[in-house]
C-alpha cells in the first residue's frame, strides 16, 4: 500500500507516523504521553502539563468572555453620544435664541 501504510491498516500515515512514541514529538509537546511505561515523573510533567492547558484554555474563555461584553455594552455608547450632542447643541441653541 502507498505511503508506508500497512495491508490491514485503516490509518492513514500522517496518524501513524510522528503520534506518540517519536521523542522529538514528545519535547515539543508536552500533551503526549511518551511510548512505554509511565513513571511518577512522567504522571507528574503530564499533570503539570494538563493543568497549565487547562488553566491557559479558562483564561482565554474568561477573556473573550470580558472582550466580547465590553463589545457590548460599548456597541450603544456612540448612539448615546449623539444623543448627548444633539441635546446639548439643542440646549445651546435655545439659550441663544432667549438671550
């Protein structure tokens, strides 16, 4: 089969190849288990791995959350300053006309 594939495998090769087991995939990225048996310490990195994911995926939620409310509550205020100018202008222009 094409690709370094094998007759009954279902995988296509970029699954199999570069997934878990490849030690340079491992010190690239610390969300994948190494091949063979996990140690404390590996339980331990991984733990503080998946925490650190976990922790950077609530900050960024929380921030879009702040962004996109802030988005919000902004979305009216040009309406309401052309509101304020107009009723200022038009206070202006009374006070004018009585004088």
């Amino acid at each position: 089969m094409a690709g370094g594939a094998e007759e009954g495998d279902t995988n296509p090769p970029s699954l199999i190849h570069g997934v878990q087991g490849n030690k340079k995939n491992n010190m690239e990225n610390p969300l994948v288990l190494p091949s063979g048996p996990i140690t404390r310490s590996h339980t331990k990195r991984y733990g503080v791995a998946i925490s650190l994911y976990v922790q950077d995926q609530v900050t960024q939620k929380l921030h879009d959350l702040a962004f996109n409310k802030c988005c919000v509550e902004l979305e009216g205020t040009p309406r309401l300053l052309t509101l304020l100018e107009a009723y200022v202008d038009g206070v202006a222009r009374l006070g004018r006309t009585k004088a």
